[in-house]
C-alpha cells in the first residue's frame, strides 16, 4: 500500500493535524479581532477569545495536552488585549478555562433535547468561569489589593454576564461551524 493511501486513511473521518491548527488559530484570531473592536456593553467587553478557543476545543476535541496548548496560546492572544494592571496572568488562566472545557467537552454526559446538543453552552459556561474567576482572584490579591467584596461584585457583575455571553455564543455557532468542517 502506497504512503499517500495509508495517510488517507488516517485523516477519514477526521481532520487532518494541519487542518486543526488552522481552525484554532483561525478561531483565536477572530475572537481576538472581535475582542479588540467590540465595544463595552454596560462596561463589559466580552471576553470573545475565551468563547472561541472553548468553540475549538468542543468541536476538535483534543486530549489534555494539546488543550492546554490552546489555552496557552489564547492567553499569550488575550495578554495584548487585557486592561489588567498584570497581562501576563492570562498566561495561567486561559489554559485553567481551556482544560476545563476540555475535560467537560470529554467527559459531560450528552445534555440534549431532541438531538440538539446544549454540551457546547455548559462547557463555554463552565470554562469562562473558571478562567474568569481564576483571573479575578489573581488579579485582587497580587494587584489590586482590595476587599473581598470587590472581588466578589468583579465576579458577579463582570464574570457570569461574560460567561452568559461566550456560552450564547458558543452554542450559537457550534452546528454551523461543525457542519461547515465536517462536510
């Protein structure tokens, strides 16, 4: 059997290595496009990168390293957009989001309704709040200094409505864009 033949095998039914990648970066660049011009909502801005490396990671579904590998060329992407006094700390929360959502994308049980599939809004959920909460944490005891129940409005006010809107997103673009890879 020829080299070519044996590679095409491989691939059937799965996206080649190359093609992954693309999608990833594809996806973390255009939340990064969508993070840098969208404008605040009641002084929010949605954290776009956080809803498109968890849309990657329920669509591709990679294992636990490579996940990771994700979040952590997300959080490099989001340090150059943050307006936290500490950019870098992106650099822990983003891959804390990305294995999250890796780990539910793996392992949650199928929650659907009729055959459509709500996995993809509780993981973008889930995920955004741990990197969310992470990062707020971090940012309160190593910048700001400032009491807890700061920290907790930051979380309350900023946190869930952020993650509300990556999971709308997520799930919003979840079937068309699987259907549009997977043709």
């Amino acid at each position: 059997m020829s080299n070519q033949s044996t590679a095409s095998q491989v691939v059937v039914g799965k996206m080649s290595r190359s093609k992954e990648i693309a999608v990833i970066a594809f996806l973390i660049a255009i939340g990064a496009v969508l993070r840098m011009f969208s404008p605040a909502i009641l002084g929010i801005t949605p954290n776009f990168i956080i809803a498109m490396y968890c849309l990657a990671i329920l669509l591709l579904r990679p294992a636990i390293g490579p996940a990771l590998g994700i979040g952590i060329v997300a959080g490099a992407v989001s340090m150059i957009f943050s307006k936290s006094p500490i950019p870098y700390l992106n650099l822990a929360t983003e891959p804390t989001g990305a294995l999250v959502c890796a780990l539910l994308a793996a392992y949650l049980p199928e929650f659907s309704l009729k055959n459509y599939s709500f996995k993809p809004c509780l993981a973008t959920f889930v995920g955004t709040l741990i990197s969310g909460g992470l990062y707020v944490v971090l940012n309160f005891h190593l910048a700001l200094h400032l009491p807890v129940t700061a920290m907790k409005a930051a979380f309350i006010g900023v946190v869930i409505p952020v993650a509300l809107i990556n999971a709308v997103i997520a799930q919003a673009l979840y079937v068309p864009v699987k259907k549009f890879l997977f043709r």
